[in-house]
C-alpha cells in the first residue's frame, strides 16, 4: 500500500521563528516526486515545493526548504522566518506514475498555527 | 491567465439525490484529476481523465464516474448521495506527461458539498 504520514495534527511557532514539519511515506514504487501543499482557509491547494525523488540535493524554495531521506522514506518542510501568512494546513504528497498515468497520494496533514 | 475554476462553490443535496461538479482547467492544461477532501483528512484521489477517457481510478464505488469534454472540461458525478459523500470536493488539473514541473497540480477552490 502507498502512504502517506503526518505525525503532528497541529502546530504552533513564533513570528520569526523556525518550525519543521513531519512527513513519512511509504511505497515500493521508484519514480516519484514528493510534495508540500499548503492549503489556507481559502481552501485552494498552493504548491509549496517539490522533490524529485531521484535527486539527492535537497530542494528549497526561499524560506522553504526540506530535509529528503530517501531510505528513511522521510520527508520533511522547514519553514524559516515564519510569517503569519504561512498560517494553514499543509499536506505532504507523493505523485506515482502509474501506467501512464499519475495520482497523487496525500497525507492527512498539519495544521500550522503562526503566532504574533 | 485563469486558474482551475470549479463550479458551484457550495451545494446541499438529500440522500439519495444526484450531483453534478464541474471544473474548467488551467489554460493549456490537457488532464483533470478530482480529489475527495473529508473533514480533517488528505484529499482522496477518486479519478483522472485524459482524451476524455478515465486512466486511473481509486477506490471509489461506481456512484462515481465522470466526463472529460474536448475542451479538456470535466465534471464529475455523484449518484444515490449517501451523508459520506459529504466533503470538499477538488479539481487538479495538469499536463499528461512529462518532468516534475510539468506535472504539477493546479488545484480549484474545491466544491463543498454537503449530504442531509
């Protein structure tokens, strides 16, 4: 079975500070791309950063950045100089290919709390 | 450039009554994905379409099914509600193939639906 882990239901960080966010999973497949959804109360999924899976450097987006651990199937967010903006669910997520096609496999996700 | 629209933005139906969502893809965009999103869960891969045909599905009940038009618009369909079909319900929308980046999901602001 493909899964995806998040162990932290809900989060809370200072304005300023750092704050990592959790993400096992599990598959057998070996093409795959990991992923970071955020999903404010707008409800709208924003992409937050990838990872390809056959790439060792860890990918980083200006104050996002993630931990891969391939063996460890671990993939963790860190966000730096949390803002009250980055206040939302975030949602880890493996896309698998799959016959030609793809699908994506989420977590049940982390809810981020920023605090002034 | 408009994103994925998704249509209607809330919905109550009786059980047992049949639903209708519709999506409008990214432009240029050629595939749509819908996601189930339960109350306080990781969105749920229900099914994909590509050349108006489903290519992959997951473990919904046949009370699901869909329709890609050649403008790539999709709905999707829901028959016989049951109170567990009660959730946001997401479009994504991206291309078929490709790297990482060109298969990136854009998702709409979902259709909440809810059963009674």
């Amino acid at each position: 079975a493909q899964t995806v882990t998040q162990s932290q239901p809900e989060m809370s960080v200072q304005e300023a500070e750092t704050v990592t966010l959790s993400c096992t999973y599990d598959t057998s497949e070996s093409n795959y791309y990991l992923f970071w959804y955020k999903q404010p109360p707008s409800r709208q999924m924003i992409l937050v950063i990838r990872q390809e899976a056959y790439k060792q450097q860890n990918a980083t987006e200006n104050r996002f950045s993630v931990n891969f651990q391939k063996a460890a199937k671990s993939f963790s967010l860190k966000i730096s100089d949390s803002q009250l903006g980055d206040t939302a669910m975030y949602f880890c997520a493996f896309m698998v290919f799959t016959s030609g096609t793809y699908k994506y496999i989420f977590g049940t996700g982390t809810r981020l709390k920023v605090l002034a | 450039d408009a994103g994925v629209t998704q249509s209607p933005t809330h919905l109550i139906k009786t059980r047992g009554q049949q639903v209708t969502l519709r999506c409008s893809p990214k432009s240029g965009h050629d595939t749509v994905s819908w996601y189930q999103q339960a109350l306080g869960q990781g969105p749920q891969f229900i099914f994909q379409y590509y050349e108006e045909e489903e290519r992959q599905r997951g473990n919904f009940p046949d009370r699901f099914s869909g329709h890609q038009f050649p403008n790539y618009s999709s709905e999707l369909n829901v028959n016989a509600l049951l109170l567990g079909d009660s959730a946001l319900y997401l479009c994504a929308s991206s291309l078929r193939l490709g790297t990482a980046k060109n298969t990136e999901a854009f998702f709409g602001q979902g259709t909440r639906l809810t059963v009674v």
